[in-house]
C-alpha cells in the first residue's frame, strides 16, 4: 500500500474531525465567547484538506502497516489543526504542544486554565476525550469498512482482542462503555459538589485519562474528598481494559478479579499508596494525596492534588508508575501492566529454560495464557525501544538545563502521557517542547507505527537510489 493511499484514508479521518470541531462552535456562541472563528477556521481546514485527499488519492486495501500509518498520520494532522483554536492565547509551537498533549491524553500544558475563555477550555478536554477512545475508533464507528480493514485499523490504535464477534460490533460496544462511564462521572462529580462546567471538563479528563483541568491547582483546588474519590473511580475506569468493562458490566467480577494485570494493578496502586503515603508524611493530608497520586500515576491521568511535589523520593516512586502505566486495551499510557508483567515473568522463565535440556518445552505464562516467543520477542523490543527514547530524552533535557531528576521525570510522564509536571513548560525553550511532543505521540501510539513510517520512508528512499545507479 502506498503513502498516497493511506493519505487517502486520513482525509477521511480530517472530515471526521471537522465536524467535531464545530461542537465547540455551539458552546462560544451559548458562552457569549469571540472564539467561534478559529473554531470554524480549524473545522474548515480540516474538512476541505480532508476533502482533498479523499477525493485526490486513490484507496487500496488496507493492511497492517498501512493501518499503522494512518494511525500516526490522523494523530500528527489532528494535533496540528487542533491547534488552530488556541492561536488567540499563545504562539503557534505552545498552540500544537497543548493539542498533542490533548489528543495524546497527556495533560502537560503550557498555560494558565483561569485565562482561557469556557470554549476552548472544553475544547481542550474533548482532545482528550476524543483521544482516549481513538479518532480511528471513530472513523470506524462512522466509516463501513471491510471486516479485515477494520481490524487492521482497531490493531494500529494500540488494542488488540475483541469485545463482540467482530470489530464494528466491539467499536460499538466500546463507545457504549465510554458514553456511560462519562454520563456516569458527570452525575457523580456534581453530587460530590463540583459545578456542572467544571464536572464535564474533569470527566472528559479523567475517563480519557487525559488529566486536562479547568483549574491551575488540579483536583487541589476543591479540597473536597468526596470529588477525589469520584476522580479516583473514573482514572481507574479508564485505565482499566474495555474488554474487562464489559466483563464487568455483565455481571462476570470473578473475571475480573482472576485477571492478571488486575491483580498487579491493584498490587502496585495499594503498595505505592502506602509508599507515597510517608514520603509526603511531612505534609498535610499525608495518606490521601498518597493514595491519589498513586492513582493518578499508574492511570497515566496525570491529576494532582499539590502545588508542587518534594523532590527525591516521591518524585522517583512516581516515576515508577509513570512507566509501568495502566492495563492493555484501555485509555492508559506506559509500557502497560501486561509487558511489565511479561518482562518480569520472563527472568525467571530464562533461568529454568537454560538449566534444563534444550529439548525440554517450558512455556511462559501468564495466567492460562501461554506467551509464544514471538510475541515475548516483539515485547522485549516495545520495551528496550521505550526506555531507550526515554534516555534520549532526559539528555535532552539534561543538556537544556534542567536537572537530572527534573529531566527524566517529565520524559517519563510526557512517553507515559500522564501530565505530573515538576517543570516549568511555558519558559521551556521549543527543543525542548518538541522533544516532549515526540515522547507524547509515541507514547500514545506505542511506538511501533511511527517505527514502519519511518521504515516505508528509508525503503523509498533506498529503492530510489538504486535505480539511478
């Protein structure tokens, strides 16, 4: 498949996009808000370029490589025309940080919430909302495609088993599961006492497990427990696996409970709770910002409840959970809980396979699931790539100025788009925010579809060479 055809399919995805764009056109009007015209701006760019494309470019079957790069590409055009709006408030550079922060479901941002007017404040949330569940997901939502296409695409967006028989039916079911959980959050968060704006902007971010706030201070603007509980269940919900959602919504807990990652899950967020509970004891409230910054770390969501963290400890504990992320399937960033849990599994797995006969057949489980070594192969790499553009970008960063604790926490959170920030974004110099942007939008797509992009473009490349010698 070529690029002109996979261009073909993301102008498709840019339609799409348009039209969402102008719910927030409604809501400058209700608001009374001058914004309405970038909004329309940025719906018009991106419904004609879509248009373009569609039309210009000829569509060929998609397969898995393809669907990878049409993944990438909608992410890397969405996050460009969704920066249009915020071209009012900031510069073009701080305009596309905070759009791929939106859609990448991170939550770093470079701006002051207060400042900005209601519109663009939901519109900032819905970027995360809309990237939590997937602009492919969507596509397949809207878009009939073939059965094998549409699971090409749903695999190129991070997810891999089905829900239903087949794909479309498992899309439905996902954004029914989606919808009632931010119905659900919305409802809880106004009896818990937050405003009605304020719910919607939180749920949006806490589902998606985005971490965007209308408030500068995060959830440590109410100091309310009763809206960090509810803010706790929606990150969980979110970073909990849609195929275990639907376990759970028919009554079946006991798969859910026997679930391996959920086992860990609930593990590490007790464990570090604990953890986090007496590095932050010389401070108020000890135990619960504790519990909700573990939460929030291994959620990826990225909500906070301090001005600022201690530095040391805590910054590293979190850090931790930062990477190991939440479940496969989910809303969530980092490595996921299943690869750690492979990694961890497969140390031992080594020792016994090598102190026993090479002909001897030791499989590597997890739970039932027997691993195979091509899929233990195709982890390892996932990881050894993840850590490694985690390293480059701490040296960045290091080279920028910031210190070495500094640095690596915020390329954890921006690879792991979670959004706890212990830097100072706005003054950051654009080397940086670029690098940041990377980390976000391939830690939201997992690295392996701008990995075949960059692939396809050496194989060209290298074809083109050889016939001119």
């Amino acid at each position: 498949m070529t690029f002109r055809s996979a261009i073909s399919y993301v102008g498709v995805v840019l339609e799409i996009l348009g039209i969402i764009i102008l719910i927030p056109v409604f809501f400058s009007w209700l608001f009374n808000e001058q914004t309405h015209s970038l909004f329309l701006l940025a719906a018009l760019i991106s419904f004609i370029t879509g248009t373009i494309f569609d039309k210009k470019f000829p569509k060929e079957e998609i397969t898995l490589a393809s669907a990878m790069v049409i993944s990438a590409l909608s992410f890397v055009l969405a996050s460009v025309i969704g920066a249009v709006p915020y071209l009012h408030h900031m510069n073009f550079v701080d305009a596309v940080f905070e759009s791929v922060s939106g859609f990448t479901t991170t939550g770093l941002s470079v701006i002051v919430p207060e400042e900005l007017p209601n519109s663009l404040l939901l519109w900032r949330s819905l970027t995360q909302w809309i990237g939590g569940i997937g602009i492919i997901l969507i596509f397949l939502l809207l878009v009939n495609s073939p059965g094998i296409s549409s699971y090409y695409l749903y695999k190129a967006e991070g997810r891999q088993e089905k829900i239903e028989a087949t794909v479309r039916h498992t899309v439905r079911s996902i954004f029914w599961i989606y919808g009632i959980y931010t119905l659900l959050g919305i409802i809880l968060l106004c009896i818990a006492g937050m405003p009605l704006f304020d719910a919607v902007i939180h749920t949006f971010s806490s589902i998606s497990t985005g971490g965007f706030s209308s408030k500068s201070q995060s959830i440590g603007f109410y100091t309310n427990p009763a809206i960090e509980v509810v803010i706790i269940f929606l990150m969980v919900a979110g970073s909990t696996s849609f195929l275990l959602h639907n376990r759970i919504f028919k009554l079946e807990i006991r798969k859910y409970a026997s679930n391996p990652e959920t086992k860990v899950f609930w593990f590490l967020a007790v464990t570090f709770s604990i953890f986090l509970s007496f590095a932050f004891l010389h401070m108020p409230d000890s135990v619960r910002h504790g519990i909700f910054h573990a939460f929030s770390a291994l959620t990826t969501t990225g909500f906070t409840t301090l001005n600022m963290f201690p530095e040391g400890l805590p910054l590293f504990l979190l850090a931790i959970l930062m990477i190991i992320g939440g479940y496969a399937g989910s809303t969530a960033g980092g490595i996921k809980i299943v690869r750690a849990l492979a990694i961890g599994k497969a140390i031992p797995w080594l020792g016994k396979k090598m102190s026993l006969p090479e002909e001897a057949v030791v499989p590597l489980k997890i739970g039932e699931r027997i691993i195979k070594l091509s899929e233990m192969a195709v982890i390892s790499i996932f990881v050894c790539i993840y850590f490694l553009v985690l390293g480059l970008s701490t040296m960045v960063l290091v080279f920028l100025g910031y210190p070495l604790s500094h640095a690596f926490f915020e390329s954890a959170s921006a690879e792991g788009t979670v959004g706890l920030s212990v830097i100072s974004l706005k003054d950051m110099h654009p080397l940086g925010k670029f690098i940041l942007m990377i980390d976000m939008l391939l830690g939201r797509l997992e690295i392996f579809p701008f990995l075949v992009i960059i692939y396809l473009i050496y194989k060209n490349i290298a074809n083109k060479i050889k016939q001119k010698f």
